[in-house]
C-alpha cells in the first residue's frame, strides 16, 4: 500500500521531481475519490456522508486516507464535544490541488478509452486495483 513519504524521505522529493512528488500525494486508489468527494460537497462534511459519497470505501479505509490527507495539509477535521461529530474540509493547500485533479479527469476522459484501445492492441487490460 502507499502512504505519503515520511519527512524524511520527502524533503528533497519536490526539487528532484515536483511532479513525480504531487502524485505520491494521490496515488492511492482511494484518494482521488475522497478529494473530489470534499471538493464537490463545498462545505463541511461529516464522516458517514462522505463514506456515501465514495463508495465502495469501508469505514478503515476512508479513516487511513483522511488521515493521510490531514497529516498532508490537504484536508482539515474539526471535532465537536456534543454528540460524536466529525467534520471534514479541504483545506486552502488542498484546493490548489483541484484543478490539477480535475485537468487529469478531463485528460482521461478524452484519452482514457485510446489509452485502454493501446492496452488491448498489446494484449495487456490492466486490472483494476
């Protein structure tokens, strides 16, 4: 599984390859999806909410990337006392992240089936992972 890069091994990630250090920040299965989740949903979101939104994500799963995020400053959480209640944001770094995300959506929603058409051609359908 990948997790973001320790401090250690992150500190001179963004000068040797900048672009390379952006998408270990993303390149879990999961993370795309919970960005895109928080992004569409504006506002704070709560955790069941969100959980709907990305589904087939299971509760484990959904917390270890909204961690991963947090740890990232992509993601805020704010903890209310009264009844057990947990909200989620992007945070102002995570919003620049957007609009990159969003030009690979649209990059793969025109390109992705010549993509898929090459991988047959070589006889290689990746799996879904």
């Amino acid at each position: 599984p990948m997790t973001t890069p320790s401090p250690e091994e992150s500190t001179a990630a963004p000068a040797a390859c900048p672009a390379a250090f952006a998408m270990e920040l993303v390149a879990h299965k999961w993370t795309i999806h919970v960005l895109f989740a928080l992004h569409h949903a504006g506002p704070p979101v709560r955790f069941r909410r969100l959980q709907r939104e990305t589904p087939p994500i299971t509760q484990k799963e959904l917390t270890k990337r909204l961690r991963e995020l947090e740890r990232s400053g992509l993601v805020s959480r704010r903890a209310f006392a009264e009844v057990p209640r947990v909200e989620y944001r992007l945070t102002d770094l995570g919003r620049t992240l957007m609009p990159a995300l969003e030009a690979l959506h649209d990059w793969a929603k025109r390109h992705g089936g010549e993509v898929v058409d090459h991988w047959r051609r070589a006889g290689e359908i990746p799996s879904k992972s």
